[in-house]
C-alpha cells in the first residue's frame, strides 16, 4: 500500500526537527488524547525532545491512558520548538485561546480526519474517509520508521474505538481493523480497552441516566428524539457533568428515530448541545452550524450562553424539523 | 499461515458431500443464526443442495439476516443426507428435542468455539480461543474455496460483533480483526450490522429497561449488580421477553461490579438468568453449572421453573459471593 505524498511529508518534516509541540483539541476526547499521547511516545522513541500541551485538564473518563498525567496544562515556552504538530484539530480554533502563539512555530503540522476541515499550518495529512486521528498517527508512526510500544499502542487502540464507538459508527472502514489488528499483534488486549472507556461508570452516573432517560420525549412522529440533564439533576445524584458520555447512544438507538439531540445545562444558563444521527441523509453538522457549533455528519454539537434547557429546544426543534423530513 | 488440520478434514468432508443439513444451538443467538446462514450459502455457492434447520423460531432480533426466513422449523427427511455440521453447539444437547435423530446422519461434523465444549459428531473443530463461530466459519469457507458473497459476509459479521459485544469482549483477538476486515473488503457496512443489533429498538423496550434499571441492588460492597425483570413488567410496558438483550450491559458497567446477574420471568414461575463477569477469576460458568446452566467464563446462564425471582435471588446471591470474594 502506497502513503499518500501528505504523510510522507509530515513523516519527514517530523524527522528532521529535535524539538517538538504535539498538540490537539481543546476539551480533548479520546481520540484527541490518544493520537497526542501515541505521537509523543513514537516521537521520544525517536529520540526526539518532545512537550505535549492542552490548555484543558484531561478529564477523569480519559486519565487512564498512560502518560495522560504528563500533558502540560500551562503554555510552555514556545521559541525552543523547531516544530509542532496539531493532531485532529477540524480549525484552528479548536487549538484555544493561545491559537496564535501556538501557530508561530513553523513548520505548523496538521493530521486530521474531520469532515469539514478548515485548512491552517504548514503541512497538512487531511483525510475525512479515516474513522480516527489515531488510525492515522498508526501510519504516521510507521511512517516514521519508529516504535510502537505496547503503551502506544494501547494509546492509539482507544483513539480508534472511542471515536468508533467501538467499530460501530458508519466511519469505520477496512483501514480500521486493519490497525486494529496490528495493534492488538502489538499487545493491546481489547476487553481492557473497552473496560476503561464503557465499564467504568458510578452509581451516580446510573441513577444520572435514569433521571435522564425519563424524560425522554419524541418529535415528528418519533424521528426526533430529545434528552436533557438541566443543572439540578447533577446535585441530585452526585453526578458529574462528563457523566453524560454516551447517554445520547440510547435515545438514537430507538428504531423511529433519525436524529437524537441531548441537551445538557453543566452550569446554570449554560446549555451544551449533542446530537446524533443515523445514515448518510441526516446532516447534523449543519444544523449545529445554524447554532454556531460543527462536527461530523452523524454527530455534532454546539453550546449557548444565557439560555435555559426549554428555550433552546424549541429553537432546535424548529431546525431539526425539516432535516428529518428529507431522512 | 497453516489451517488446523482439524479445519482441512471438516472442509474435505463437505466437499465430499453432496445433500448437506446445517445446524446450529436451539434458541440461537447472533453468532448461531450468521454461521448457519453463511455457510448455507457459501455451500450452496458450491453447488451443494443444502438444508439449515433449527426448531426454534428466529427471533425478531435477528430477522434482517439475509435468509432468515429459510431456516425450516419442522424436521426434515433425514435419510436423505449425506452429511450434517452443527455449528456453534457447546454440547449435543444444544441441538435440541431431535438430537437422537439429527446424529444418526453420518458424518456429523461439528464447528465450535465453546470454553468446556463436551464433544459429540464424528469430526469436530473445536478452539475456545476464537471469539466466534463466524470467525471460525470464514477460514472454513475460505478452506472449501467458496465464494463469500456480500450477504453471506453480511451474516458472518454479525456473527462475529453479536459474539463479542462489538469486539469488546476478552475473547476479541488479532484473528477477529484480521476476518472483519475482509469481511469489510467484502462490502459489508459495520454501520448497518451494528445499526440492526444496537439501534434497532422499541420505545416499549425503553420503558422497560427504565423500570429494570430502577430495580438495580448492589451485594458484596457493590461487587455484585442484580436486576431483574418480574412478569408483570413485559405487560405493564408492552415489550417483549427478547427485548431484554443486552439490559445486563449497564450493570456491569458499574466500576465496582464483577458479576452482573439479571433475572428474568418471561413466563409467571419460570425464571432465566443472565450472567456476565469481569476479568480471569470470575468465572460465572461454574455458577450456573451449580445451577443446571452452562455457558462462558464471563458470560454463562441458566433457567428454574416453579420458582420465584424473589427465591431465586437469595439462592444466586448465596453461589455468587464466595466468587466475587477471590476476584
């Protein structure tokens, strides 16, 4: 199988600097975290000297990967690095508030795989039909000549299936078991994987989900269903607000519905939005766009200031209406 | 890589055959019904004349299976076979109420990936370490020189995510990865399999998972998660007894939990439970042997007439603690 020209440009821009910034998204998931924990493991094995920053504190979901302790929360001083790379970063926004100190470093590096991505940096490995960033630094690192160890590749195994859900979403391609199957050769054991990212949950977060799931109401003769978590209920059940994860999974699983929205208040008049679709039809990245946010085709999502849970329904309602007509 | 011999002498065996019974477990799960399907037509593909039997219905989870509706309920003309493989069955029990029959046709091949398959048939390819019958069934396949036709790749896929949870299971190795990828690279749609195992349910179903959930008790300083779904509730909520696949899922994904029991009375008096564990040490097969049952390490179960949920779960309770006590 041939790189494409883009990787093999990075591989070799990586190559040739000593010292490095990975980077990735602020408020980073598990493909964030994974990808830019994995790089830097490949990138030090190369003897490389290499700083991994995030101004967001890695959340308690994802502080399992090994070496998530080391992320630096406070900006380093950025004139020693000959190089930085962002790793699944959709625009450069998502780099935070510190964007333009981080983009002086040159060369600028970008590996992606969002839909939609909106160029910045130097050089950039751009690819929307790979399911995850972590497929992706998998042939980075290979690309690189470098070693996986058994912790990076425990590293890039989660990116994959935290942003599969487990092989499930229609992203996943033969690309992704193909790494799948080299990582597992690699020592992953895959029922550890899948243990710390879906079987790792409180009580809390069941009774969270039940209070949840009881208000679950249906739009548009079912193909619209709807969630919410306003503040009080995290009080109520001692749940925290990264609790929700994956909650949105059970309204759209239901058989009608083609798009499910969770709405959820982690602070009083601050709304977050998520939502979900099924098939290549139902678009959801534009409607978050209508709000300001963005995402993928079958999971986006976006926030509101100053708002309450039952005002910014209705307002979604309006604007999914039409999208599920043509579903 | 080198097939078993024991593969080689199964595929020699229906090469030579020429009127052919495929079989599977009565009440057959994802894994039973893909294998069975897949390799009625790749045998088919063959030229073979085929017949798959199985006197349980296909339960309405698993009738988007390509193929489904063909699978003959009623016992046919045995004498006209020249041989018969019986796929994915632990023991010949599981071949249900005509098992005296069925083995009287020569050869009887069996194909099975049970931990503790108790043999039966005169040629058998039996390895506990492959997650599925449909993994098993591909290199079979591969090994006859038939052709994997996109239904016929469509049903082993979802033999092989129905068996290990969407490759969340321990039982998930390389040889997982290695067959969904050519099963991929055979036109299947992760997407669409997960989307008719994992998104294909009734709102009644929601209800009552919702009423099961409130039910959830914790044992053994919360290593032990009970449910259960009394009678009463299929009623009240309008779901069906199979709506309950996978409901066991959340309790087990409690951080504190080892062993997740549920307990479900489909019929008043009659009592099936489901159990689940985590990791090498608890191995809840051994508890529903105590009980009658059978299974896997950390997926086995087992059924009781003329009792109670009430009854039945003091008597669990009491097998399973000296368990979680050593995990």
């Amino acid at each position: 199988m041939m790189n494409p020209p883009e990787l093999d440009q990075i591989a070799a821009e990586l190559t040739r600097a000593s010292r490095i910034l990975v980077l990735t998204h602020i408020h980073p998931d598990g493909d964030a975290l994974g990808s830019q924990l994995a790089l830097g493991m490949v990138l030090r094995g190369l003897g490389k000297e290499v700083c991994m920053y995030g101004e967001t504190e890695v959340s308690h979901l994802y502080d399992f990967l090994p070496g998530a302790g080391e992320i630096a929360v406070e900006l380093p001083e950025l004139g020693k690095f000959d190089c930085a790379i962002a790793l699944d970063c959709g625009d450069a926004n998502r780099l935070g508030r510190e964007m333009t100190a981080l983009l002086t470093i040159k060369p600028f590096l970008v590996v992606d795989h969002h839909a939609g991505h909106q160029d910045f940096g130097d050089r950039r490995w751009v690819d929307p039909h790979r399911a995850s960033t972590g497929e992706m630094v998998y042939d980075l690192a290979v690309a690189l000549g470098g070693e996986i160890s058994q912790e990076a590749a425990y590293c890039l195994y989660t990116a994959i299936v935290a942003d599969t859900g487990s092989f499930k979403y229609s992203s996943t391609t033969a690309e992704t078991f193909r790494v799948a199957r080299e990582l597992v050769l690699k020592g992953v054991k895959p029922s550890d994987v899948a243990g710390k990212l879906f079987d790792n949950y409180s009580l809390a977060r069941l009774r969270l989900f039940q209070r949840v799931l009881e208000g679950l109401s249906l739009h548009s003769s079912g193909r619209i269903a709807m969630i919410s978590a306003p503040n009080r209920f995290f009080a109520e059940t001692g749940a925290a607000p990264q609790d929700t994860e994956g909650f949105i999974d059970y309204p759209r699983s239901l058989t009608s519905v083609k798009v499910a929205a969770f709405l959820k208040e982690a602070e009083v008049g601050k709304v977050s939005v998520s939502l979900r679709s099924k098939g290549a039809d139902c678009n959801v990245a534009k409607v978050a766009a209508i709000f300001g946010g963005g995402g993928h085709r079958n999971a986006a999502g976006f926030k509101r200031l100053d708002t309450t849970i039952e005002q910014l329904s209705g307002e979604l309602l309006r604007a999914l209406e039409p999208l599920v007509e043509k579903c």
